[in-house]
C-alpha cells in the first residue's frame, strides 16, 4: 500500500502552483467583504457550506463548488471530507496536479479513505506517474476488502489495473 507520507515530496512541489490557483479562486471569493463573518463560522455553518459545495458538485457546477469547497478547506484544515471536495472540484475541472494535493491532504488526515486513494490513483495516472497510480490502485483494492460498499471502487481499481498491463 502506498504510504500518503512518501507522496509528500510531489504533493510539496505541486504547492507552490496550487497557492496561485487558491489566490485566483479567493478573488472570486470576495474576501474582503466575508472575513470579520468568516471568523465567526459555527462547525454547523461550516457544514451548511459543504452541503452547498457538495450540492454544487452534484448539478455539476464545479466552478461554483470551488470557492465554497477551497473556503471550508482553509477554515477547517482538519476536516478530512473538506480537502475531499476540494480535490473532486479541481479533479472535475481538469486540474489533476491541485486535485492530487488536496486527495494527498485527505489521506493525511484520513488514510483509510479509498475514494481519496482512488482518485488521487486516477490523478497520478493522467499526470503520467504510472508507478505510483498502479500502488495506490493496488491499495485500493486491499482497504476494500470485506467492506461490502467498497466494491465498486475496487472493481474500477481492478479495471484500471487490468488495462496498465
């Protein structure tokens, strides 16, 4: 299984071109108006904003996802399904290098999580790093054993793995 720490040396130098790519967003954002309310965010507020970024990312509106899902990154750093979301939106919008941080963030925090294993595998992939995306593929498929809802994700794990060889 591939140890998220050992992604740490490309997920570092992807940060750099991923803190312009938050700065672009948080324009969007329109900081200056929302951050004497930004302090005062509850955990149930914070969750109000997953649930509008997630909704979001639902109708298939992965620009308008982003700022909501970066926000609740930033605020709450520890919230593993937060960096989730962030990665799905830059995933969804063809931005493999930022989704691979953040899914490198969310197996930080939550090592266990196959979805952020898989995508972060798919990312990989497209980036052209088949070794690694082929062990994570691999890791998905030994989290998911005897974890019924984990099959889907280790069938797509199977298929990608098939058509690597």
């Amino acid at each position: 299984m591939a140890d998220p720490a050992s992604l740490m040396g490309q997920l570092d130098e992807s940060l750099g071109r991923l803190k312009e790519k938050i700065a672009l967003q948080v324009d969007k954002l329109e900081i200056s108006k929302l951050s004497a309310e930004l302090d005062s965010l509850t955990n149930i507020d914070l969750e109000a904003l997953y649930q509008q970024a997630h909704d979001f990312f639902q109708e298939e509106k992965y620009q308008e996802a982003l700022p909501l899902a970066l926000q609740i990154s930033a605020l709450k750093p520890v919230e593993w399904r937060y960096h989730f979301i962030t990665g799905m939106c830059f995933q969804f919008l063809g931005d493999c290098e930022a989704a691979a941080s953040f899914y490198g963030f969310t197996l930080m925090l939550d090592s266990a999580c196959t979805p952020a294993a898989y995508r972060l595998a798919e990312c990989l992939s497209a980036m052209g790093d088949e070794a690694k995306a082929k062990q994570l593929y691999e890791a998905v498929i030994a989290m998911g054993r005897n974890v019924p809802e984990q099959l889907p994700l280790q069938d797509l794990a199977q298929k990608h793995l098939a058509a690597m060889h």
